[in-house]
C-alpha cells in the first residue's frame, strides 16, 4: 500500500462532493482524504500502484488545481 500527498485547491465540502465520484472511479485508489481544514487543503490519497499523473490529471479536469507534496 503507498500514500501519495497533494496540496489542493479543493476547499469545502461541495467541492469535496463534486471530486468523489471522480476519485472513486480510479480503480487503484483504496481510501482518500481531503483535510480542508489545513491551509494548503492536503489530499492524502492510498492505494496500489498508484498515478501520480493519473490523479492530478483527474483533479484539474473536474476544476481543481492540484500539486504533488514529496
């Protein structure tokens, strides 16, 4: 299982709802978390096999700007 962290502009819940359908549908993501209480609003996402690209491409597509954090 890894973990992969990113710094989101995903900020509430509404927008938390609008990505849920589109990170459910990444089939090696196993849970995902958006902390929009922390100021960058970090998305921990866990999974196998996981697509650092695949994710952040799915992210900006629903409207979203989204960064990697090593």
């Amino acid at each position: 299982m890894e973990t992969l962290r990113f710094k989101t502009t995903i900020n509430c819940g509404g927008c938390v709802g609008a990505v849920t359908p589109i990170l459910k549908s990444i089939t090696s993501i196993k849970e995902w978390n958006v902390d929009i209480k922390n100021p960058s609003k970090i998305l921990t996402v866990t999974g196998e096999h996981l697509s650092p690209h695949e994710i952040q491409t799915a992210i900006v597509e629903a409207g979203y700007q989204i960064e990697a954090i090593s």
